[in-house]
C-alpha cells in the first residue's frame, strides 16, 4: 500500500513541475499576436480559396496588418469593396485593381474537334495529360474531365456536355484562380472582366502550325495574322503560331473577329459588327486553265478555293515569285561524309517526339527489348509508333526533363549489345522492285513510325492519306535544304541516291501518280548531276534544279517554284492545289521501311560550325528521339 501511494505522490510531484516548466517556457516564448488580425480576418469572405496567394484568409490577414503598403494585396472573392473596408479600418490606402474572371480559351467542341480515340481511365485532366495527349487530334486542348469543376468552391463554372468544355458564370467567378492553378493544359487565364458580361478572347492555345491545327479542330488559330492586321489598337500579337488578344489594350472594337477565318477570335455579350461585301476579283487575274477545287452546286461556287498559277520567267531558273534572301554560303562540310556516332549507354526516348498525341508505352520497368522493337504505340491517327533505337533493358517508364528543361513521359533504356529484332534487313543490298499496293504501303510506313524529317515531325502516313474529294497531281520531293550551314540533306542524296529514287517510286505507288520532282538548289551542283543520270532509269521522276533562294525549303514557296501554283492562303493546304511534299530523308525512311521492314530509329545531322576542328555530318541514332546522353566529339581550336 505503501510503496502505491509513494507511486502517485511521485507522479504528481513531477507532473507538476513539468507543468511549471511548460509554464515558464511558454511565458519565455510566446509571440504576441495583434488582436488586430482577429478583427481584419471577420472582415475577410472566408473563402480560404488561395486567391490572394496566401494558404487562407488568416494568412492575408497577417499580411495586410503587418506591412506597411499593402498595395500588391488583394482578395479576389472580396472584390474592391472589401479591400476599402479593411484599409479604412486600418488606416492604410485601398489596393486598386481592375476585376478579372475566368476565361476558358479553348473552343474544341465535340463537333469541331472530333475524337480519334477513347481514354478508359481514372477522369482527371491532371492524371490524363500525364499519360497522353487526350482524345482528339489537338494535344493542346481542353481533356473534358473537370479538374477546374472540382476545385471551384464557388459553383462557378461546369462542364458543358454538348461540347465537353467547361464554361465559366462570370457573375459567381471571384478570379481566385483555383482552375488556373488545377488545369494542366493552362487553357484557362484571368482576364478582365468587362462590363455586361462581354469579352474578346482568342479562344485557342496550340502552337502547331496552322495546317496542323486545322486538321485537329475547325475552331483552332492557324497563326494568319489577319486579326493582327486589322487591329486598331496594338492589342494582338502573333507568336509561336497563335494569336494573343491583351485584354487591358482591347477596346472591344470587334474588328478582328470578322477577320479571323476560323471563328477562333471568340465574341461574348455583343453581336459582330457587319460584314463588308468582298470587291470582285480583278478581270486580269490570272487563274490556271480556269480550274477550281470544289466544283458542283451553288454552295461549292461560293466556297471554291482558287488556284492561282504563275507565269515563269523565260529562261530563268525557277524559284518562288515573292520575297526571299540569299544568305551567305556556310555548307562547311558539304564534302565530309557521313560518319556513325558510337551507341550511347543509356538513351532516354520521348513518347511525345512528333507532331499530335503522343505515343503511349508499350513496355514495362525490367523488359529486354531489341533495336528496331516497338516500345510505344500511336495514340491517334495524327501520332506515330516509337521504336527502341538501341538493345538492352528498359530501366523506367517515367517523367524526365527534355532538351528544353520540360518534365514529359520517357522510356529508359540501357543499352546491352547491338541486337536486331527479327524481320529487320541490315544489309546494304538495294532492293528496287516493291509489289505491296497503295494502303499496304500507308500500312508499313505506319507501323515503322516515320515522320517528316525536314523539321516538322508530322506522320508520314497523315499526309499521304488524300482528303475525300481531293486528288494528287504533283508529288515533290525536297530537297532544297535551304539553310545556310545544314549538309545532311545533300549527303543523303549523294550517299543513299538509289535508296531514295526507290523511295520516290514508292511514294509515287501510295499516292496514285505517274510522276514527281525532286527539287534542289543549284548550290549542290554534284547532287543535281548525280540524281539527273540515276533518275533517266527511273520512269516518271525528274530533277528540278532551283535559284538559291531561303526560304525555298517551305512547303507552300517550294510548290510555287516547281509547279508554279500558290498554296491558297490559311485555312489552304498543298492538297488544294495538288501538291504532297515530302523530304528526301524521309523518302529514304519510307524505303527502309517499305522495303527493308526497318522502322525510323536514326537519322543523319549536321554537327558544324567554323570554330570547329572538324565539320561533320552523323548518323545520329535516334536524333530525332533526343537522346539526353548524346555527345559531340569535335573540340574547338586551341585558343577558341
């Protein structure tokens, strides 16, 4: 009994002087609060949304009591009033802030943005831009999965299910930024908040080029510049192929959005201002031969694309009839024959390398996979299949920093030998004759995953897919390379010559024509010669040799200096006037793949510059992957 009551005397006896203890400590550290915290907080919404950029409305208030100027703070939900209400009660000078609100800038209904594959996972937009590009063609638009809905705590804005995008009700947006922060395609900004609820946005964000964009989405901004034009006031600007309206410069004029011809320019609250009827055409224009795209009813008259052709020149060497520069000649390593980089031991390969959705993984952490071995599948008929440029180990599957420091979804591999998949022709043996019909052909460029080579990475079999209603006529083979120091091109047509007139029959085959033009400039007079005596065994293929010219290499000047016909301005593609263009490395490409079962995996650069020892042109394994372990070998010159 004793020895229990002595227990509980001691435990008392040290709970009380622990007690003190705390009691002093808490005395000795306790940080005064100003009660006028308290009083400014009651006067705050209590929304705790994170607007003002503080983790609650207690944190704003601790700001706006202890600084001096509290002119760079400011509640959202509260609006101007609020904020008048606290600096009155604290003596201070009231923050002045123009309203904003939500803005969703992507107009991809399901009617113009059409869906090419379905996605059965979990329904989060973040979850699902960390797998692919989503379900349309546009990797840049609105996924539909309601991310903004979940974390507004205002009921502001919800998902249309016409069009599966969301939409903001301006009278309940409070512009704290919460579906901002929660949109990982950064499709929704605060913008300023108009009166009557009216609004001009450029309700488009992808940065593909305008043929690109028009294939994904009918709504989507193709980069014309008309609206930049037009636009009064200096409130547009066009960069990365998309225009953007600054909402504190716009004075809602209205003038851009007649001009813009896809509807991308977005008018809320107000009616557009009245079209001005078109002046005739001149009565001296020259039109081909009279010939229209689109011929038929009275609705294909009114919306038939011209073509227009040019008059050449007599005896002049052809070249596109407008603008252009000649730049100094800078084809260093011209002469210097293509040398095959040494295998890096680990190469970190993209699932998003091409233009559209990206590819999704086909392997797993701890799987052997084979050089030329599918490891990632096209998600959409814009995509492309990815293939292991190298043997060995797939270490991870995993988000990594690219060349331009962006996290995006790779495949890891570490490299073990040089071992083939099966199926896979490595010799250098030519093989001319090709028997598989046109969609067998569109098939096995497909499945090797090739892409279009001359900056682009389009998907080669997207472009030889013919429209309904449109047809072939010219088939033109580039390869200009009008840059000033790239070599690559011109070694490939000196180095692989035969390889890429078969490659020219094969795309002749796949496109139904009889005939096509490889056009090169005059600056590489050994490749002309060269290709001009192979091309006389092969039916139907000429060499067109062409003024030096930049930029001759584009598409749209490329097609005006061999057939003398103009790409019709945006929304007009080659197609419209007749033309496919395509590479002379992606020719060779589609003849490995067609003829030698090899997928796209290596490329040839150009590695050059007049600081350097030597100027070379590599077979890069895999280039156009970005292998993050890839290194230049030539050094500078000593005191360089």
């Amino acid at each position: 009994m004793e020895v229990l009551l002595y227990t509980v005397l001691t435990l008392c006896v040290l709970g009380i002087l622990a007690a003190l203890i705390l009691y002093f400590v808490a005395q000795k550290f306790k940080v005064e609060e100003d009660p006028r915290i308290d009083e400014v907080e009651k006067m705050l919404p209590g929304a705790n949304c994170g607007g003002c950029g503080f983790a609650g409305c207690r944190g704003l208030a601790d700001a706006l009591v202890k600084r001096a100027d509290i002119s760079s703070l400011f509640c959202p939900v509260g609006g101007a009033e609020v904020m008048k209400t606290v600096a009155a009660y604290l003596g201070k000078a009231a923050p002045e802030k123009e309203p904003q609100v939500a803005t969703v800038r992507c107009g991809g209904s399901c009617e113009k943005r059409p869906r090419i594959n379905a996605y059965d996972g979990v329904t989060s937009c973040a979850v699902a831009a960390s797998l692919y590009g989503g379900e349309t063609g546009c990797t840049y638009g609105c996924l539909g999965y309601g991310d903004c809905v979940t974390v507004c705590n205002f009921d502001a804005i919800a998902i249309n299910p016409e069009t599966r995008l969301p939409e903001v009700d301006f009278d309940k947006c409070t512009a704290c930024g919460a579906c901002v922060k929660a949109c990982p395609k950064s499709i929704i900004e605060l913008r300023k908040k108009w009166p009557k609820q009216r609004a001009v946005y450029v309700s488009c964000v992808s940065k593909d080029k305008g043929a690109v964009v028009m294939k994904a989405c009918k709504a989507g901004c193709i980069g014309c510049g008309k609206c930049e034009k037009v636009c009064p006031f200096g409130a547009i600007t066009i960069q990365n192929n998309l225009a953007f309206i600054d909402s504190w410069k716009c004075k809602l004029c209205r003038k851009c959005v007649n001009e813009c011809p896809t509807g991308a320019i977005r008018l809320v609250g107000m009616e557009p201002l009245p079209k001005e009827p078109k002046a005739a055409p001149a009565s001296k224009q020259n039109v081909g031969s009279g010939r229209e795209a689109g011929f038929g009813g009275e609705e294909d008259r009114k919306n038939r694309i011209l073509i227009r052709t040019i008059k050449p020149k007599t005896n002049a060497m052809k070249t596109f009839p407008r603008g252009g520069v000649h730049p100094s000649d800078n084809k260093l390593s011209r002469a210097e024959a293509v040398e095959v980089l040494a295998l890096p031991d680990v190469v970190n390969v993209p699932l998003s390398q091409h233009i559209g959705a990206p590819a999704v993984a086909k392997v797993a952490k701890g799987d052997k996979v084979k050089v030329g071995e599918l490891i990632a599948e096209a998600a959409g008929f814009v995509s492309a299949n990815i293939h292991a440029p190298v043997s060995g180990t797939v270490t991870g599957v995993d988000m990594l920093p690219n060349g331009q420091g962006i996290r995006q979804m790779m495949i890891t591999i570490r490299r073990e030998g040089d071992e083939w998949a099966e199926g896979i022709d490595t010799s250098k043996e030519l093989v001319r004759e090709c028997t598989l019909s046109a969609p067998e052909i569109l098939a096995r460029i497909k499945e090797a995953g090739i892409v279009g080579m001359g900056g682009a990475a389009f998907p080669t079999q997207v472009k030889l897919t013919v429209p309904a209603g449109k047809k072939v006529e010219h088939l033109i083979i580039n390869g200009v390379e009008c840059e000033p120091y790239l070599t690559s091109d011109h070694r490939v047509m000196l180095e692989r010559s035969e390889e890429l007139l078969v490659g020219v029959t094969i795309l002749m085959r796949a496109l139904g024509v009889s005939g096509a033009s490889v056009g090169i400039e005059n600056n590489k007079p050994d490749a002309i010669t060269r290709l001009s005596r192979l091309a006389s065994s092969y039916p139907g293929i000429r060499v067109v040799p062409l003024r030096v010219r930049y930029p001759q290499g584009g598409e749209k000047q490329l097609i005006a200096a061999v057939t003398g016909r103009e790409v019709p301005p945006p929304p007009g593609l080659p197609i419209d006037v007749g033309a496919v263009v395509c590479n002379v490395s992606t020719t060779v490409a589609v003849y490995d793949a067609v003829q030698k079962n090899k997928p796209l995996i290596e490329r040839v650069v150009t590695v050059t510059g007049r600081q350097m020892e030597l100027r070379k042109i590599c077979s890069s394994v895999s280039e156009r992957r970005w292998l993050s372990c890839w290194r230049l070998r030539e050094a500078c010159r000593p005191g360089m």
